[in-house]
C-alpha cells in the first residue's frame, strides 16, 4: 500500500495509520526517503501521523532512522502545530545517541519549545533534552545549567521529573 492509499484510507484512524506505517519501516516496505519526501509536502495532521510512525518504530528499533530522518524532525520543531512538534521530539529522543554530533544541534531546536503553552509539547521537548543530557557530553557543562532553570519553571511535576532524573542519573 503506497503512503498515499494509507493515508486516504477512510476506515483507518490516525493511530491505526501510524502503526501500519511503523510497521511498514520496519519490514522496509515504506523506505526513509519516501516518508520524509510525504511528510515534508503533507498538510500537519499528516505530518504528525508520518511522524508518529517514526516514534513508534523508533522506539524499539532507532537505528532505522537516518540522518535525513533527524533533518526532517529538526525541521519539525519549528512548524506550527503541536502533535508535529512533540512526535518530531520523541524521534529526536529515541535516536539522539546515534548522532551525537547533532546534539548540540537538537539542543538550540529543543530550546524554542520548552516553554510551550502545550503540555505534551513541554513533556516531548524534555524527554529529548534529557535524552542529551543522558549522553554525558561536553553540552552538559552549560545545559545542567539552563535545565535547572527550565524546571524552576515548569509548573507541571511531571514534566520537572523527567529533566531531575536525568540530571540525578548524570551525577552519579
């Protein structure tokens, strides 16, 4: 099934999309390239859904993603609609150790939305950040730093956890 029959296929919702597309990247029957090529010309809601296939099958498999797959999420960041900014960040979390050379990179990207009016916005853009701060490499000198401030705040517990466990795990 060609990305465009699945993504005008009435009788699937959303979520049932992007698993078939998770699931279509992992037996290699949607290539990266194709994906990125669709996500970057579809409207926002088919973005996020191309998006949220690259999360899934990141997930247990995140070595599937290329280095034009982080382009395409860091690109993400920047658009307008929250589902793209959050899936786009839990890509950019799940696959983060395998280009550290980009962390920096994915930092300055993150930054523009840690202060996000969207919850789930907030909590995707921490999970990635502490993702970095995971990697132990010389950013953390100053992003410890911007974290703390970051978590003074946050109003939400939940989103404050994720950046202290990081940053208690990089203390040990």
């Amino acid at each position: 099934m060609p990305l465009e029959e699945l993504f005008t296929d009435r009788s699937l919702t959303a979520k049932d999309r992007s698993a078939r597309l998770a699931h279509k990247l992992e037996l290699g029957e949607v290539k990266g390239l194709a994906l990125i090529a669709f996500a970057e010309q579809a409207k926002p809601p088919v973005k996020a859904t191309c998006l949220e296939g690259l999360e899934q099958v990141t997930k247990a498999r995140p070595r599937l993603l290329t280095e034009a797959g982080l382009d395409l999420c860091l690109r993400a960041l920047s658009d307008k609609e929250p589902r793209v900014k959050w899936e786009a960040a839990r890509v950019i979390g799940n696959t983060i150790h395998l280009f550290p050379k980009r962390a920096e990179e994915a930092v300055n990207a993150l930054r523009g939305n840690v202060a996000h009016e969207g919850t789930v916005v907030r909590w995707s853009m921490a999970y990635a950040l502490a993702q970095v701060i995971l990697l132990r490499t010389p950013l953390n000198m100053w992003l410890l730093a911007e974290v703390a401030s970051i978590i003074k705040k946050e109003e939400k517990s939940s989103i404050r956890k994720i950046y202290e466990a990081a940053i208690k795990k990089v203390a040990n």
